[in-house]
C-alpha cells in the first residue's frame, strides 16, 4: 500500500478521520448543514460578530471604494492607509506602543518566531501551545522545550537548569488556552521572564474580546501588557471576522516589516477586511454586555455540568467535557448532533492521549434557554 492510502486506513482505524462538512446558511447561533439545521457549539464567534450588520456595512463600502483584493503585499502597493488605521486602533486596544497586522493567526505565529529566533536559542512553550506555534518554532530552528501545561513550578526548573546553555531565549503561552478553555498563570510566567533575561510572547487568539475590562484580553485583565513583548492575538474568533495581529513596540515592529517571512512574502488583506476588523473593535468598546453575557451563561452551563457530576474543565466561553476515550468522544458528539447541537469530539493528536473530549465554544448568541435544553439532552444521553 501506497503512503497516502496507508495513512488514510490507519486514521479510519483509530476513528480519527477528518473531513470537511460545509454549512449552507447561518443565522445568530444556527447553521443549515445540507438539509439538517443545528445549534452551532463548535464556532469561535465568541461575541456574535461575524454576522453583525455594522462589520458587514463597513466591508461593503470599503469594497466598492477600493476593490476587493489588496493587490499586492504591504512592502508593495498592498498597503492602504486603512492598514494603519487598524494598526493605531489595535495598539491603543492592547495598550501597547505600535502593532502590526498579519494575514492569519498561523501565519503570525509561524512569521514572528521564526523571525525572533534561530538555531542556538531557546524556547520554552506551554506543553499544549497551538500547532502555528509548535511550527514557528520548528521552523526556527531554536531548540523547543516543553513546560507541562500551565505549570509555572515546571518552567522555572527549566528555566534554570537549560536558560544559560542557549543564546536567546523565548518564552511563549497562550492566555485562554484553546482546548481546555483554562487560564496561563501569567503574573507569575512573567516574574520568572524577568528574571532571566527572556523575551515573552503571548497567544491572545481566544482571550480577545473577551477578557479585560475593556475586551482587551487577559493581558488587559491583568495589567500586564507593558510587561509582555509581544501580544499576538486574531481578528478571526471573537471579533468575527478575519486577520491577526500583533501588538509590541515600535522597534519590535520594524525588525518584524524588515524580517518576517510570512508578512513580506504574502499578499496584504483585501480593504474590506480591514475595514470590518476596524467596526468590530469598535463594537468591543460600544457593547461590553457582549462578553459580560458571554462569561455569565459559560458560568452557568458550567455549574449545570458540574451538579451532574460530569468532568468538565475551563474558566472561559470554551467548555470541555473530558470524557477520556476517542470511542466515547465521538458516540457523544454523534448523539448530540442527532439532537441538533453542533459540537464535535476533539481527539489526538490535537489534545494529548487519553484526554479526548467534546468541546463546546459558547457564543453570545446562546440563550440560557438554548443552554439549559443542551445540559438536559446531555444528561439524557449520559453514556458515561
Ligand atoms: C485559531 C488560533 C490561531 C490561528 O489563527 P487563525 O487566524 O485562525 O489562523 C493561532 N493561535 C491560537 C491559539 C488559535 O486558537
């Protein structure tokens, strides 16, 4: 057998197949897959902005105004003025001096470490970072060494054993943590930062909009930001449109213009896109209820899970029920999906062995009711 047949029996082997499963039409929490209607768990449209009039307006008039692609990246006709726009907006969102835009998260995150760092550095990532940042690393070239997750004990023991063997050094977590919807302890990844001349990145992608009083991010909640080098995080969750970002000084972000592969070499985000992450900012500062509904209803779903004695994790809109095995992963998501809840099994290698689970993302959109009839079919199937 070929490699790529033999790959594809294997991964039907383990029930970890992936495939795509395109929507026809949605509205507010609801999605039309074929003929079958369902309410989305599975969309990171934390604030239920992706359908919102006022970033749907913004693109449609930036579009007739000045097309629909960018034409060109940045360093070449691609850069318009409503680039810069957003780029001002989105450092004054995160507190930081200068910011700069990407075309994705991954592409970000790939970009600015392998920008940062090279072969004869470190990085101390978080056991369970996102793959744009197991790959930026990789491609580095730097030598990667894990912490166990949100373990700060375990990266000061590395910190001080490894730090000194290496030239410069990196230290990288995400703030909301994507599978596990937990929280970096970052006061104190920060204290041990300081204390070992290390540069800190941070993954904001699922914290902004969200936390922080201001929609900020966990950095903003914690007042860290003048502490943190660099603050990436995405327009494609919360702020439901599409684009990354990163947020440092102003010398940090020319390094970046003069060195990141993924920014120079890429086509610059069409005008229209901009224009929509710029109204999504706005409704951020406008409509706090957002995500102060957005964090009460996760609360409740939570605490409704937990008096039924089930196994879920988190601290944030991000719900998993960590029910162990891949078999028992996927019999849940199916049974929940024959009763029209979109959510689906979350397996290795995307989280570690053992440790599959179904994950629901709540969004603004959910009302308790819709929530309180999601506990009630759980609890109906309870096949664990
Ligand atoms: C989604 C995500 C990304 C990638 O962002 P895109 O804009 O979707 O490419 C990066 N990091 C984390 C933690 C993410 O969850």
């Amino acid at each position: 057998m070929d490699r790529i047949t033999s790959f594809l029996t294997r991964r039907e082997n383990e029930q970890l197949t992936r495939s795509l499963k395109p929507v026809t039409a949605r509205a507010n929490s609801r999605i039309l897959c074929g003929r079958k209607e369902f309410i989305d768990f599975s969309s990171n449209d934390y604030l239920g902005l992706a359908n919102h009039p006022r970033l749907k307006t913004a693109a449609c008039d930036v579009i007739k105004k000045l097309g629909a692609g960018a034409s060109a990246s940045r360093l070449l006709s691609g850069d318009f003025t409503i680039h810069h726009d957003l780029e001002e907006k989105t450092a004054r969102f995160k507190n930081k001096e200068s910011a700069l835009v990407f075309n994705s998260g991954y592409q970000a995150n790939v970009g600015i470490i392998s920008a940062l760092c090279r072969p004869g550095d470190v990085v101390f990532s978080d056991r369970l970072n996102h793959a744009s940042i197991i790959d930026g690393i990789k491609l580095s070239g730097a030598k990667l060494l894990r912490f166990d997750h949100n373990d700060s004990v375990h990266l000061a023991k590395l910190l001080a054993r490894e730090r000194a063997r290496y030239q410069e050094a990196l230290i990288i977590t995400e703030t909301v943590f994507s599978m596990d919807g937990d929280l970096a302890p970052l006061e104190e990844i920060v204290e041990l930062k300081e204390k070992c001349n290390c540069r800190i990145m941070v993954d904001e992608a699922h914290a902004t909009g969200v936390f922080g009083k201001d929609g900020g991010g966990v950095v903003e909640e914690k007042g860290l930001a003048e502490k943190i080098d660099l603050i990436m995080g995405t327009f494609s969750k919360a702020l439901g449109s599409f684009g990354a970002y990163v947020a440092c000084s102003e010398v940090m972000k020319d390094y970046l213009v003069n060195s990141c592969r993924s920014f120079i070499y890429s086509t610059a985000l069409p005008p229209g896109v901009i224009a929509a992450n710029l109204a999504s900012l706005e409704l951020v500062e406008q409509e706090p209820f957002r995500r102060h509904r957005l964090l009460e209803n996760a609360q409740y779903f939570r605490d409704s899970l937990k008096q039924l004695g089930l196994p879920v994790g988190g601290e944030s809109q991000i719900v998993p029920l960590l029910v162990g095995g891949n078999d028992l992963a996927v019999k849940l998501s199916r049974s929940l999906q024959e009763r029209g809840h979109r959510v689906f099994p979350i397996r290795p290698p995307t989280v570690p062995p053992r440790q599959a689970r179904v994950r629901f993302s709540l969004t603004y959109d959910h009302s308790k009711e819709t929530l309180r009839r999601l506990v009630k079919d759980i609890e109906e199937i309870s096949c664990f």
